[in-house]
C-alpha cells in the first residue's frame, strides 16, 4: 500500500518523504521522555537526592514536550497539504489521462463505476496521505524507539516485552488477507450501488410509466441490499481479529510481570528497572494496538486505491513524437477493419472523401455507420488499414491536433449543467459573445435564446434538460459552427425532431457545411439525396457508391430503403377490426 502511495505522489514525492522524516523526529521526541523518565527513578531510588539533576531533569522533559509541539505542527504542516496535492494532481492526472482512452473504455464500465472511481475512490484515498499515513509512521516508529532504548536497560525483559509482538503481527498480516478480499468486495458493491442509482434516477420516467417504483425496481433493491451486506460482513469480520490483536498484546503484560517478579525476586532486577517496564511496556503496546486500526483502514482504502491505479494502467492511445500541420481536408479509408471485443464490425473497408464534399452514410441499424464516423476522430484505432486525412494516417497526428481539424455533432447531444452561452463556446473558448451570437443566429437558435428568463445565461440543466430535442440540436450546431472545423461529422442530426425543428435544422446544417468535408449519417434518406456521393454499408463492408440518382438507379440495398420510405410516408394508424 505505501508502495502505491509513493507511486501516485508522482512529484509530490519528496514532500511525503520530508514528511516522513518529520513524523520520525516527532516519534523520538515523543519517546525522549522514556529516557527522562529512566534517570528520575535512577536519582528518586539512589542513596541521595540532587535537587540540581533533578531540575535538569524537569527542564530536559519540558525540552522534550516543546520539540516534540513544534516537529507534529511542522510534520502537519508537511503532510496535510503534500496529501491535498496528491490528491488533487491525481484527480488532473485521471482526467487527463481518461481523455486519451479509446471509447472502448467507456464502453466497458458502467457510469456509475467510473463516477465511483474519480468520485468516491479518489476521495477514499484522500485519508491515507492526510492523516492515516503519518499516523502509521509513528505507531511504527514510537515502538522502534522505545524497543531499542529497553534493550540498553535489560535485554531479558525487552525479550519479555517484545515476546508477544511476532505472534500479534501473524494476527495482523492473517487479517490483511481477509480485509483486502472484503474490502475489495465492498467497493464493487459500491460500484454497482452507484450505477443503479444512476440507471434508477435517469430512468425514472420509464419506472414510473411502467409501476416499478421503489422495490418493485429489482435491480436497484438488490443492488442496495448487496452494498449493505457487504458493508456489514466488512465490520463484523473486522472485530475477531481485532479482538484477538488486544488480547495478544493484553498477554504481554502479563509476560512483564511475571518474568519481571522471578527475576526482582531473585536479586536479579533492581526495582525501578522493574516499574519502568511495566510503564513502558504499556507505553510500547498502544501504538502497535494503533498499528492494527491503521493497517485496517489502510487495507480498506486499497481496494480504491487499486481501483485508481488500474484505470492509470490502462494504456491511452498512442500519440507521435511529431505534430504535422494539415493543408488539406480530404478522408480515405484504406483496407479498415475494426471490431468491437469479438464482433467483426467493419471488414477490408474502403472509401474516398474528397475534401469541401458532402458523403452520406446509410445503412440498417447497427451496421457499422456510427463506427466509421468514430474512427475518423479516432475515439477507436482500426485493427488494421488506414484511415487519411490530407494523406496523412491520424495516427501520426496528436489527439488534440487531430480534433481541431473536426466537429460532431451527435444524435443524442448532451449539454452541459452550465448557461447556453458557456455551452456553445465549449467549441471556442476565446470567443466574444459577438462571435456567439453569430453562431446562434445561423444554427437558427438566437431567437427561443433570446426568449429565454436569461437568455444567453441562462442555465440549461444537466445534459441541456431543460430545452427541448430540436432545441439542444440547433444549439449543439452552434457549437460546432462557432469551433469552424475543415471537416464536419453529422450523425443523425435530425432523428428525433419534429418537421418544424427539422426543417430549421437543416437551414442550421447548410450554414455549418459552407466549404466543409462533410460526413453525414442518416435514416431519413430525404435528406441527403443532394449528397455528392451515398455509402451503403451493410455487412461491414461498403456494398453500393454512388449518387442519389444513381443508386435509385440499381436494383441494390439503397434503391429498397427508398421505396420502403416512401411508402413510409403514407403510414397512418388504424384501428384493427374485432
């Protein structure tokens, strides 16, 4: 666990190792009064009384108390905020870090798990460095201290006092086992509890719909009843040990009295060595007995931290050592073939975008359309080929390099809990409300803004709850107008509007698209019959190219979709007949 304690400190690493020998000084001049203490019973059972030593004593102990106030507020004053640091440059470092992973990441966790694991493991880990940490160096260290100084006094009752300690620290190292696997087992419990609270809040409108309130939710009762039994076993399985700890160390005690009376008894051991055993051998049990809440805590926090490391384990796409400029816009896939874990997804595919051109994307449900417009900004790396951009593989271009030359917008667009202006300038950053405003007006959005209780400050709710579909579409628009990318991915922009946001939508598209390379994904085929060339996808390969007119032409895959849609034009709801 200290291990990786030093491993995310990164550069914080010499701040927690001044930290440390800071907390080993406070240890020793919080041991320092032992010895003080060993002098008195010298001079209080010698023939004589030095009142002069005697004050020497009292102000040495005074000494002591004083250095040891000044190095715990200095080892605080180190260790409080090294651990803040840390635990704030890890949170940069996650967030960073998460952002160059592939989408297959995401894809694999539950939100609710990766929510668990910035969130609340991050948080969990906090302690260790803050407090535990610090704590556990000097119930470490105090007993080191205390021990070498015994063995100075009498080596058989150190032997006596320090008898129990091995077989305390068998106790300990055997608990460790089973606090890491319940530990373990409780912060996956979490996880899951967090998920479907998550899956329970965002889905309430189809719980309700459908009487699953409540219990009646079945995942979300089970999930909550796991989290508490796990949190349950973790407590109760914490006290035999525990319980045994004390014990074993409540034995030593005993051991100190006993070797202790043979040997005063035997004119073996004067009796102030005899007294100063039995104070210090309490003095050495309570931070070890500390050890083990320590090392409990500790063992519960790994689990999270655990959790952290491996998600920083996970290997990011690679970025080039060099950053080449583009001067030109075209796409080309060459032989790309991607899969999702072991689903053939795109076979050999290939394809030509040419640069300030319209290409639609069409094909059945979950053929591979949104794949291809997501290995263009390579979420994903294809397994094998290339994909082009200007002649250039992407995967010689920096991610960030890469992303500015694209805007997307998405068919499920997600808004920000932040106001509509913050929101559209999240493409453009440095851009004067002038240059947003512009934006707006011709994503066909600035006028229901305006109309809004603050307009462009007004705040839009989490993933933009309070605006309707068309609405959150045209000010997602906007957002890509206002970034001004060559190149422009459109992935079913118009799925779910009705015809009146639809047809501001389109007049929002065509002010985006002006001199763009344009890649556009669409089942409503009425939309892109102007394209200068259609892919039909079907079975992960590209099965027709062409035009509008031209695929209508065939006897092929597109030429069904157009008939089917027209016909789809006349659908209307009936009435079955008993």
């Amino acid at each position: 666990m200290i291990k990786k304690l030093f491993e995310i400190a990164g550069e914080r690493k010499k701040d927690l190792i001044k930290g440390t020998i800071l907390k080993v000084i406070e240890s020793s001049f919080a041991g320092a009064p032992l010895i003080v203490l060993y002098l008195t019973l010298n001079e209080l059972f010698s023939a004589s009384i030095n009142i002069r030593t005697v004050i020497l004593l009292v102000i040495g102990l005074a000494a002591c108390f004083f250095l040891q106030a000044i190095f715990y507020y200095w080892a605080d004053a180190v260790n409080y905020p090294t651990g803040i640091r840390i635990l704030s440059d890890l949170r940069i470092r996650l967030g960073e870090h998460n952002r160059k992973l592939s989408m297959g990441f995401y894809f694999e966790r539950e939100t609710g798990d990766l929510n668990n694991i910035i969130n609340q493991d991050v948080k969990n880990i906090e302690i260790i460095p803050t407090f535990i940490y610090p704590q556990l160096v000097s119930a470490i260290a105090l007993p080191v201290f205390i021990a070498v100084f015994l063995l100075f006094i009498d080596w058989r009752m150190s032997l006596a006092t320090l008898s129990v300690i091995p077989v305390a620290l068998v106790v300990l190292k055997t608990s460790q086992t089973v606090f890491r696997r319940m530990a373990r087992l409780s912060a996956k419990a979490a996880a899951q509890a967090n998920s479907r609270i998550i899956e329970y809040t965002q889905g309430i409108g189809v719980i309700k719909a459908f009487g699953q309130i409540g219990s009646r939710f079945k995942k979300f009762e089970a999930a909550m009843a796991d989290y508490k039994r796990t949190n349950v076993d973790l407590v109760v399985k914490l006290v035999p040990p525990d319980v045994a700890f004390s014990a074993i160390l409540g034995l030593g005690l005993g051991i100190i009295l006993l070797v202790g009376s043979y040997l005063f008894l035997g004119g073996e051991l004067s009796l102030e060595i005899f007294l100063l055993f039995l104070v210090l051998g309490l003095q050495l049990y309570v931070p070890i007995q500390n050890l083990f809440v320590y090392m409990a805590m500790m063992r519960v926090m790994d689990a999270s931290m655990e959790r952290v490391i491996e998600v920083l384990n996970r290997k990011p796409l690679p970025e080039p050592d060099d950053d080449p400029e583009l001067n030109r816009f075209d796409i080309e896939f060459k032989n790309v073939s991607f899969k999702y874990e072991d689903t053939d997804v795109l076979k050999d595919v290939n394809f030509t975008v040419p640069q300030n051109t319209i290409t639609a994307l069409v094909g059945p449900s979950g053929i591979g359309k949104t794949t291809v417009a997501n290995l263009i900004a390579r979420f994903w790396d294809v397994d094998s080929g290339e994909t082009l951009i200007g002649g250039c593989n992407i995967k010689d271009l920096k991610t960030d390099r890469l992303l500015s030359y694209i805007s997307m917008v998405f068919q499920d667009v997600y808004l920000f809990n932040d106001s509509i202006i913050n929101n559209i300038k999240f493409g453009n950053k440095e851009a004067t409300k002038e240059e947003v405003s512009a934006a707006a007006r011709a994503a066909q959005c600035h006028e229901f803004i305006e109309k809004l209780p603050y307009g462009y400050d007004t705040v839009v709710g989490e993933g933009g709850a309070t605006l309707s579909g068309g609405e959150k579409q045209r000010v997602a628009i906007a957002r890509a107008i206002l970034k001004d990318t060559p190149i422009v991915i459109l992935d079913e922009a118009t799925a779910y509007v009705d015809p009146e946001n639809e047809i501001l939508i389109q007049k929002a598209i065509n002010s985006l698209v002006k001199s763009k390379t344009l890649i556009i994904i669409a089942h409503r085929l009425s939309t892109i019959t102007s394209a200068d060339q259609i892919l039909v996808i079907d079975g992960g390969k590209v099965i027709e190219q062409g035009k509008h007119s031209e695929l209508v032409a065939r006897d092929g895959l597109y030429k069904r979709f157009w008939e089917k849609r027209q016909k789809a034009r006349g659908w209307k709801i009936t009435k079955v007949q008993q």
